[in-house]
C-alpha cells in the first residue's frame, strides 16, 4: 500500500487512527510519504501546521510504532529542500 501526500491534510488524530487502519489491511509493507521538517520529523513530539498552507507535517514513525507496526527504512529529506519543500518517507509492516 502507498500513502503519499494525503496524511498531510488531516491533523494529527485522524492522521494516526488512518495509519492505524492502513496498518490493519497492510498484506505486507506500507509506504508512507510525507511532508518533511527542517529537522528530523521523528523527533517532533506533536504535529506541526506548515504555515504556508496550513497543511500538517508529521511523527509518522511514532503513529507507525503507536499502531503497533514496525519500520523497516525511512528516510528523512529535510536537508534537501528545493523551493521550501522537501519529503519524508517510512516504510512499515504490521
């Protein structure tokens, strides 16, 4: 299953209870893309509302680990902005 830009329109809650759903009809990886922060979205402790866009960026290892699933590679692109966007990517399994 991919998820690319659509956790990005919902705030942290309903972004994490889809993660968790996503997780649960997962055969066998997840692939989430998202928007990335200027440092390493696993360390944000709550979701942050891009200010350009009112969009959100996300923890989605934490929702990932919250839903009981397991990463299995992520990669963070935050240092590689071009134009002020730049990607976030998780892979996981349930």
């Amino acid at each position: 299953i991919i998820c690319s830009g659509v956790l990005m329109y919902l705030s942290h809650d309903p972004a994490a209870r889809l993660v968790g759903r996503m997780l649960k009809h997962t055969g066998k990886i997840l692939a989430f893309a998202g928007l990335a922060h200027g440092t390493d979205n696993s360390g944000l402790k709550n979701s942050v509302v891009r200010e350009s866009d009112g969009t959100f960026v996300h923890n989605i290892d934490e929702m990932v680990k919250s839903a009981g699933a397991r990463i299995l590679q992520r990669r963070w692109e935050g240092a590689r902005a071009v134009g002020g966007n730049t990607i976030y990517f998780v892979f996981a399994t349930a």
